[in-house]
C-alpha cells in the first residue's frame, strides 16, 4: 500500500489520485475484533495503485462556476448530506458486484465491461433527483453516443465519461477513429435539451478531453533551484 494519506474528511480520497496519480483504490483503516491491528493506523486512509487501461479518454463536463460554487460553502458535506444513513442489502449487493468488476475490467485493460461497472444505486440516483437534473441525461446521451462509463465525479456536479479510441497509439490516429467528440457532442446536445427550469446547468459549462496520467503532484519548476544545502524562500510574512 502507499503511504498512509492524513487529510481532513470529507476530502482524504481526494488526495491519493493528486499525489500519486492515476487510478487510486482508497480504503479506510479501522478496528475490527481479533485484528492484527496497529491502533495508530485507525482512521488512516490508504491507497493501492490500479493499471490504468491504454487507450483511455476522459470526457469531462464542468458545470459553470455559479453551479459549481452555488452549493454552498462545503458542497461535499452538503451532498453526503442527501444521502440515507441505511441501504438495502440488494442496494449494498449490486454496488459491490460493480466494485469488483470495475477492478477487474482495469487489471484485465478490458473497457468493454465499464458501463456496467460504472453503475451505482447508492448516490447517483437521489443526487441526480435533489441537486443535479442534468446527470441522467448526460450519462444517457454518453453511453448512447459509444462512452464505455459514464458517471458523476465524486460528489459532483462533474460529470466524466469514459471513452476510447482505435487500437494503438491515439496521438496517431485521426479524429474521426476516436469515439470522444462525438460522446462530447452527445452530452453538450442533452444538456441543451434540459427543461428550462434546469436549463441553467448547461450554460456556461465547459467540456474537457484528456487523458488519465500516472504521475501526479510533481514540481515542473524551482526559483532558486535546488541544492545540496538549505535554501529559504521568502513570504508575504517573512523568511519561512
């Protein structure tokens, strides 16, 4: 496992995709009865790196910034807030199937199995009623233009799908071998098609096609740079 991660909830999944990079599977540390358990670990997030497949393409929607930051000051507090406290065990069941499988698509580098991997019955669906009208849509327009997943990032209002292009390198291929503009398209006409009531969700939104990348936080650039011996940088208070 990495390093255990010591953020501030609701925000410490966050930061092992920032730090390492790529696809991160999170999980918690806690006591349980007749553990081998080191007490100082509880509470500890922990982070396993997955392969993240070739060919992957990420079309990303980001709402506006009046959505975006209309949620108020801690949106993700406030999301987790329209959640139910208890589950159903076939609710419980059908998440976990789609973990597993989700976790075996990435090892195997099969994208095939993702739409159904991508499914959820625990957050998206009460979300999608409460706070965020244009996520159905979008997840439908996505699958139905070719996307392989397609889902709400974290807590939202982000909505990601996942795409892929002809066998090989995508930087050689030519635009109309790759499924991402069309998925992009499929997405941005939903949302133009919401009603208008929820028409605000589409406009001034911004679509973004990217790739997942293994490395995360890095430094690019140091002013001075480094050395052997210890450098001081100045602040608005002072030296550090």
């Amino acid at each position: 496992p990495c390093p255990n991660i010591r953020a501030p909830p609701p925000h410490n999944w966050s930061v092992a995709p920032a730090i390492y990079g790529g696809i991160q599977l999170c999980y918690g540390m806690e006591a349980l009865a007749g553990d081998a358990f080191e007490p100082s670990m509880a509470g500890c997030v922990m982070s396993r790196r997955l392969p993240c497949p070739d060919g992957m393409r990420l079309v990303v929607f980001v709402p506006g910034a009046e959505n975006r930051f209309g949620l108020g000051e801690d949106k993700t507090v406030a999301m987790r807030g329209l959640l139910s406290q208890k589950v159903s065990r076939a609710d419980a069941v059908f998440n976990l199937q789609r973990t597993a499988l989700l976790v075996d698509s990435l090892h195997r580098g099969d994208l095939s199995y993702l739409v159904t991997a991508t499914q959820d019955k625990l957050h998206q669906p009460i979300r999608a009623e409460k706070a965020f009208p244009h996520l159905l849509p979008m997840v439908a327009a996505a699958l139905g233009a070719g996307a392989h997943g397609c889902f709400l990032s974290g807590a939202g209002p982000t909505v990601m799908a996942i795409c892929s292009g002809a066998s090989g390198d995508i930087f050689a291929q030519k635009s109309d071998e790759r499924q991402e503009q069309d998925v992009a398209q499929a997405m941005r006409e939903a949302g133009e098609r919401l009603p208008p009531e929820h028409k605000r969700w589409a406009l001034g939104g911004h679509f973004f096609i990217c790739s997942p990348t293994i490395r995360g936080a890095h430094v690019v650039c140091a002013e001075p740079g480094f050395s052997d011996s210890l450098q001081t940088f100045p602040s608005l208070d002072g030296s550090l």
